[in-house]
C-alpha cells in the first residue's frame, strides 16, 4: 500500500474527503518526523513506537577491490510494533 492507497483508504472509513484525509495524513507524518528530528519519541497505542537510535561508523572493505571505506555515524529512525499489532498480524486478535 502506497500512500495515495492509505489516503483512499482512511478517506472511505470517515467522512472526509480524499484531499481532507491527505492534508491530515500528511500533518501526521510531519508531526512525527519533527517530533524524531528533535530527538524525541512518538508511542502511538496499539500501533506502535517511532524512535530515534544512533548508528556508529565504522570502516567496510570494498566488494572484490582493495582498500576500505568508512561510513559515517548517523541518527536512524527505528519503529517497534506494539504488543497489539503482533498479535493481529499473526491473527490472535
């Protein structure tokens, strides 16, 4: 699923049109990705939780050459389901 699909989607289970629905999804992407840009967490119940981790440097060998290379340190978004969304992928709920 796309997000023009998410879109249409939630806009058939509100009463929301297609453009309301992608102006508020949008808004929650936003707010999300300015909460983790801050360095904060975003915990929605029953979905799930958006952090933040560190990925530390390092050095790689290069594929079938000589020499090495290095990649950067980087702050990388993680997502953790929630006990709750587990339990309805594997069908318990």
């Amino acid at each position: 699923m796309d997000k023009r699909q998410l879109v249409a989607t939630a806009a058939r289970r509100t009463s929301l049109s297609r453009s309301q629905m992608r102006e508020a999804v949008d808004a929650v992407f936003e707010a999300i990705a300015d909460a983790l840009a801050c360095g904060d967490t975003v915990a929605l119940s029953d979905f799930g939780r958006f952090s933040v981790q560190d990925y530390p440097g390092r050095e790689l060998s290069r594929f079938g050459g000589q020499g090495h290379y290095k990649v950067d340190s980087r702050p990388i978004p993680v997502f953790k389901s929630s006990q709750a969304l587990r339990r309805r992928l594997r069908g318990d709920a």
